[in-house]
C-alpha cells in the first residue's frame, strides 16, 4: 500500500493507488512501475543465477526498490512499510523450455518501518520430494495474515474491518513481521 499514513476510514481503490504510484515512478526513476513488474512469467527461458531473463528482472527491481527506499532515508522510512509479493509461486523443477510453471508457495519481502527483519517469518518446509505440494513448494503462511497486519499494526486499521477487506478469510493469524505504529 503506498502512501497511507492513518486509518483507512475510506481507502483509495486499487486502481487509484496502483496511479498513484505509477505516476511517482514515472516522475521520480523515469519508468512506469508496470515495467518493473512487466514479464516475470519465467515459463522459459529463465537463465542462470548470473546472467538471463529472471536476473535482469530481479535486478532491475531491486535497483528500483533501493532507488526509492535511499530517497526516502531512515526518517521517511519510518512510516512507509512496503510489501511486495506475487499472486502465485513457481514449481520446484524447471520444465523443458528451461523456466518455471505456476506453482503454490511463494515468498514476501517486506521493507520500512515497523518491520521485524532480519528473519524468516513463517515456516520453511523445505524442498524435499516428501515435503513438496504436488510438486510445489507448499504454502505455510496465508498472504492475507501478513497484509492484515500491516494494516493493523501499521495503518492503524481496525481488526473488525478486516472481513470487509479480506471478504470470507475468517480467522487471522498473527504472523509476527511487523510492530505496531508509534
């Protein structure tokens, strides 16, 4: 979520906030932030850790990230939590046009204020044949659990407007990734 700084009485759609940050990635770094997270869909021709598709894509992005993460400095860090995830994960084996198919589990890396880094948070299962989803890293966390939070403990949101964001979660787990807001 970019640019909330206190409870979200009426949030910004999506599509408004998604412009917003848009427009400051168009001003500020000269690209569109669509560009940055433009063909990740790594289905072939990955590469290698050193040199390919994924590692210019994953460069880029964390040139953009730190880009953005120095313009703001310690204090403006201190009341931005930025999280960045995918909607799905990637299988464990590469298939035969050397990339990746859709998968379960997947990883979130989060920076800025109040975030408890430095660690894992959540449960590895690790990427034994026995331990494997159908193939698939298998998924220990629920995204939703670590978005509530942010909302909770950073944007200081109520825990009882949480059903009207995440419509039929249910119950929230406490994942431990983030302080609450000063």
């Amino acid at each position: 979520i970019f640019g909330i700084g206190g409870p979200l009485d009426e949030p910004a759609p999506a599509a408004e906030m998604s412009a917003r940050f848009d427009d400051y990635m168009k001003n500020k770094y000269h690209r569109p932030s669509d560009e940055v997270h433009d063909d990740w869909d790594m289905r072939a021709d990955r590469g290698t850790v050193g040199s390919g598709r994924f590692h210019d894509r994953l460069s880029e992005w964390a040139a953009c990230i730190a880009a953005f993460l120095t313009d703001l400095g310690p204090a403006g860090m201190d009341n931005v939590t930025m999280v960045t995830l995918s909607e799905f994960g990637r299988r464990v084996e590469e298939n035969g046009d050397r990339g990746v198919d859709h998968g379960h589990g997947n990883v979130m890396l989060m920076f800025g204020g109040g975030v408890a880094g430095g660690e894992v948070h959540g449960t590895w299962p690790g990427l034994a044949p026995d331990k494997l989803d159908d193939g698939d890293l298998a998924g220990t966390t629920d995204y939703r659990d670590v978005l509530a939070e942010v909302l909770t403990e950073r944007c200081r949101q109520s825990v009882a407007d949480l059903p009207k964001v995440f419509p039929n979660r249910g119950t929230f787990r406490s994942v431990g990734a983030v302080t609450q807001k000063a």
